[in-house]
C-alpha cells in the first residue's frame, strides 16, 4: 500500500534515491535484498485507476497490490460504510456544512482567497474563468451533463424546487430586484457598438448550436411546451394567460387602461419598458430628464375634452416616446387594441405638435440618445418638434 505522498511523481524520478519500477520488476526478488528500505523507492501503476504512482520500499515489503492509497482508500469506506469519502457520511456532510457557512459568515474564507489570489472569488481569475468557459461549453461535458439528469431526475426535481422556492421567498424580493436593475442598467451604460456585438455573438452562437437564433422555434422547446401546456410556447398557452387574468384583478395597478403591463422604477411608473429605460438613460447620464405626470395639454374631439399627459419633460421641453405600432403608413396615429377610437388617437398626435412636443419613435430612439448626449445637459434643451 502506498505511502502518504509529498512529493510528485516527477520530483521523485529527478531525486538522487534508488527507484525500484514495480511494472517491471518483483520487489521481493533477492538483488535488492540489500537496498536502503527508508531511502528506496517504489513506483508503479495503479489497477485501478491507471494512475503512475510512488511509495516507500519498507511499507512495500509490508503490504503491496499495485493499488493506490487512494483508491485503497475508496475500497475500504465503500466496504465498511457504502461512501468513498468520509466527507460524504451524513454525520461529516453536516459538520463540514456548519463548518463552512461559520466561516463564510465571518468572512474568512472570502479573506483566505483575498491573501492568496487577490480577488474574492477563484471564479474571478482570467485562468480559470478561461478553463471553466471551455470545459463547460465542451460536447463531452454536455453529454456527460445530460446523462446524469436522466439517470437522476430526482436531483433535476429537487433543484428546480429549491430554485422556485427561493424567488417565491419575500426575503429574496429585494436581492432579485437590485440584481435586475444592476443587469438593466449595465445594458444600459454600453454602446450601440457593444450592444449590437453582444447580439451578433448570441445569434452566431445559437445559429452554430441550433440552426436559429430565436430559442422558441427548437423543436425541443416546442415539444416541451406541448407537453407542459398544450401550447408551442409558454406565453401562448391557456396557463399564461390564465395567470395573468389573475393578476390584472389582484394587480389593477401595475397595468394601463388596455391591460397591458406597466414598468416601475423609482416608484415612478412607465407605460412601457422602453420608455422605463430611455428614463434611467438619461438619469445615468446626468441629463435633466423628468417622468410627467402633472403637466398636460387639453384637446377636444366631439366636443369631449381630453388631456394629453406627455411622456417627459427635458429641460424646458417635453417629449413623448411612441412605438412604431401606433403609427399608420399615412403617417397618423392609431390605437391599435380599439381601432374605433384612431380618431381620437390622432387628434393627441395634432395635439402634441401644435404644442412642438418632441415625437421620437422607438427606430430612432437610439440616434436621439446620442443627440442628447452631445448636448449641454445643464442648458435647456431646444429639442425641436417631430
């Protein structure tokens, strides 16, 4: 049985003591009878794991099978208590588990890798993220991945379980809302430039793995949501929709007068998340950018009057973001949940100029970004009409 091992293998063969090779030789053969049994060394290879090995001639004389402590190791747990490691006994498992989340809370282990490595997750360092990029992205990792889930879909249960019961929790609402909004707002901060490269690099990934860039036309993913609801996608299906039913009953708030979703940030509430992002743009850029909602223009439409709220106010102008949905081939504004009303719809757009508010659609939202930021953000903005 092999000995406990300090030194390599490599430094053991560039050392000055006598090496016996047991695939080669018996070591209990009489020429070597008169070797130094402490300075001597035997190596071999493994039959169990394959692995070339070392250990003392004097244990070797006492007790040798050409097996690893290692694996001997392995063996002897696994016959006495069914584990190959002590650390994965129950009593072991806890202890082990009290032990670490002690000294993670007292931050001794962040400070460990801290002295060591210089940042506070091994993660963190470009080695081994480079390492765990390859190894994970590799066909025989995924292979090897989706075996053991389907030889163990218990294990696949139980996490998704954990996962759902932890964004379930109220005490996690907060973790996941500012996690959001750091990820929102990185977006945010990048360019044109790297934005459009990050979505070029997930296309070219997706065409490369699954011949589509959009997820929701895999035929595994279709097979999955016919199986779960009936429906090619999730948002498709009677469940979603049911669901959402729900929460515009429980919910009123969060939703405009068409039943769509409303965006909240800052307790302040957008119609869209286009217009939530075009807000927290111009807050990450300094720019005098304000959420209206007192000032309003009035217009009348069958002698009805109506109020006309614009989106924002930049400087002293105000400026009202639409989508591209919401404007006819003519030009002229329609409501698209109720064409009846297109009318009315249009009379807010006369509106809006007659009052030289500044109309950007959503296709060049991006151009009058870099407008503004060219600007002088303490001056008032002269932004112009549509």
């Amino acid at each position: 049985m092999s000995g406990k091992i300090k030194l390599t293998f490599d430094e053991i063969l560039n050392s000055n003591r006598k090496i016996i090779d047991a695939d080669i030789y018996d070591i209990y053969d009489e020429k070597f009878k008169n070797y130094n049994k402490r300075k001597t060394v035997i190596i071999y290879t493994c039959v169990k794991c394959n692995k070339k090995v070392w250990t003392s001639f004097e244990k070797a004389l006492k007790k040798f099978n050409h097996i690893c402590i290692g694996c001997n190791t392995k063996s002897t747990l696994n016959t006495k208590y069914g584990v190959e490691s002590i650390s994965q006994l129950p009593k072991n498992r806890e202890n082990l588990r009290k032990l670490m989340k002690e000294k993670n809370e007292k931050g001794i282990m962040k400070q460990g890798v801290i002295n060591k490595f210089g940042v506070d997750n091994v993660f963190k360092l470009p080695n081994v993220r480079a390492k765990n990029k390859m190894v994970l992205s590799s066909d025989e990792h995924k292979e090897k991945m989706k075996l053991f889930y389907q030889n163990h879909p218990e294990i696949r249960e139980s996490m998704s379980i954990q996962i759902k019961a932890w964004y379930a929790d109220e005490n996690n609402k907060d973790i996941i809302k500012n996690k959001n909004l750091h990820i929102r707002n990185s977006n945010l901060a990048r360019s044109d430039e790297e934005k459009q490269e990050s979505i070029n690099k997930r296309n070219k990934t997706m065409m490369n793995l699954y011949g589509t860039t959009n997820p929701t036309k895999l035929q595994s993913s279709i097979k999955t949501c016919l199986r779960k609801y009936n429906s090619p996608t999730y948002f498709g299906s009677e469940q979603h929709k049911e669901i959402m039913k729900n929460d515009r009953i429980e919910h009123p708030e969060k939703y405009n007068q068409h039943g769509k979703q409303k965006y909240k940030y800052n307790d302040l509430n957008f119609d869209s998340k286009c217009e939530m992002d075009f807000y927290i743009f111009c807050k990450i850029n300094n720019i005098p950018c304000e959420r209206n909602s007192t000032e309003f223009f009035t217009f009348t439409v069958n002698d009805k009057d109506y109020r006309y709220f614009p989106d924002f106010k930049i400087g002293d102008c105000f400026m009202e973001i639409k989508g591209n949905q919401f404007v006819k081939e003519d030009g002229t504004w329609q409501n698209i949940y109720n064409h009846d009303e297109d009318y009315i719809y249009e009379a807010k757009h006369q509106c809006a100029l007659l009052h030289n508010v500044k109309i950007v659609y959503y296709d060049n939202l991006d151009k009058f970004k870099s407008q503004l930021l060219s600007s002088n953000p303490h001056n008032s903005l002269n932004l112009g009409s549509e």
